[in-house]
C-alpha cells in the first residue's frame, strides 16, 4: 500500500502535464508491477485487469458515474 501511495505521488506532477490516455498508461505500469507478488490464477486475473485498455476503463468509468447520479 505505501508502495502504491509513493508512486501516486511521484506521477502527480508528471500527470499534471499529459493528456489522459498517457496518464492512464502511466498507472498501468504501476498495477502490472503490482501484479508481480502474485501467483497463478491470481497473478493472471491482477494482469487482466491491470492492463484493461484505456477505452474500456473510460466506459467502465462513464457507468459509474452515470449510476451515481
């Protein structure tokens, strides 16, 4: 968790400046390394939804929002 937190606030300021699609890819790569300390299906199903393309999560988010309202 403290790993999480610290890579959250080393892009803040490098996300504050890039388009979304980049600051999302950005993220990724941080949820993949999450990935690593797991195994089988586990590490499997963190991958998957670790690397969900920015198309899908900006849907996935749209929903969200949409039933919040």
């Amino acid at each position: 968790m403290r790993i999480n937190l610290l890579y959250i606030i080393a892009l803040l300021p490098a996300l504050s400046s890039m388009g979304c699609s980049t600051a999302y890819d950005m993220m990724e790569i941080a949820r993949v390394k999450d990935c690593e300390s797991a195994y089988g299906a586990d590490r499997a199903e963190c991958l998957d939804l670790a690397t969900m393309p920015y198309e899908e999560y900006e849907q996935e988010r749209e929903r969200v929002l949409e039933r919040e309202q």
